[in-house]
C-alpha cells in the first residue's frame, strides 16, 4: 500500500519523532506530486497542493499521521572564493548571469560542479575547491510559485 503525504511541517527543535527518513537532493526537495521511496523501503505518493521547496529537516506529514523527515542529500558542488567581498560579489554576477543554481554565503558561493564554469571563475581570480555537501541554492523568483 502506498502511503499519502498532502502537507509538510518545516523543520521544529522539538517534536514528532519520524518513523523515517527520505534523503532528496536540492532539485527532488522542489516537489508537488511525486512518488518518492523512504530508507528503510516504504513508498510515498507526495500530493501537494502547490509546489514547495522542501528543507534539510522539514517533516512529511502523512495521512495515518505519522511523519517522515526530509534529509538533504550531499551532492558534489565547488566552493567558490573570492579575494574580498567585493571580488566575491563580481563572482556571484557571473554565476547569476548563467542561471545556475548557487548557495551564497557571507565568504562563499556553492554550485554544482562543472569544468566550464570552474575555468572561468579560476580565470577571474577565483579560488575554487571541490567538495561534497548539502546543497541548498537560492529560491529564484521562478520557482515561488505564490510562497
């Protein structure tokens, strides 16, 4: 039997214990209907009313009541650097300009990992690292879908 979730709780210090765990990547935590199987086996049929953007944490809410916690899955990203947060702001235009997904922080940017483009901000004095972490990018205005 396939088991239903309508709704999500975000992420709460205290409560409900999940009875297990879905591990999603940036791109599958985007979700409004879709049939997504937890650790130990169980498949889940997602049914939101409107697209979310689920977060490391964030419970599923099933239908019999328990929950299943959302886990964000590592995924293999370069951590960009620049010289000062001047340079790190160029940086992140030039990211932004291709569209590509990124996590910006106060002395970083994550995004995924790609040859092309880890050359070109090399070239414009970047510091690049490959490392394997969660990833939790920017929500574009595209993807509000009325949040």
């Amino acid at each position: 039997m396939t088991l239903r979730a309508t709704s999500f709780r975000r992420a709460a210090p205290l409560g409900d214990t999940p009875f297990d765990i879905v591990v999603l990547d940036a791109d599958q935590r985007h979700i409004r209907r879709k049939r997504i199987t937890l650790q130990h086996g169980d498949e889940i049929m997602v049914d939101f009313e409107r697209a979310a953007k689920l977060e490391h944490g964030d419970l599923l809410v099933l239908d019999d009541g328990r929950v299943a916690e959302v886990i964000a899955a590592e995924e293999e990203l370069m951590d960009i650097r620049g010289r000062d947060q001047t340079h790190l702001m160029q940086l992140v235009w030039h990211i932004g300009n291709r569209h590509l997904p990124a996590q910006i922080e106060e002395h970083r940017i994550l995004i995924r990992r790609d040859r092309i483009i880890c050359h070109m901000l090399e070239t414009l004095g970047a510091t690049v690292t490959d490392v394997s972490e969660p990833f939790h990018p920017e929500h574009g205005a595209y993807h509000s879908h009325g949040h």
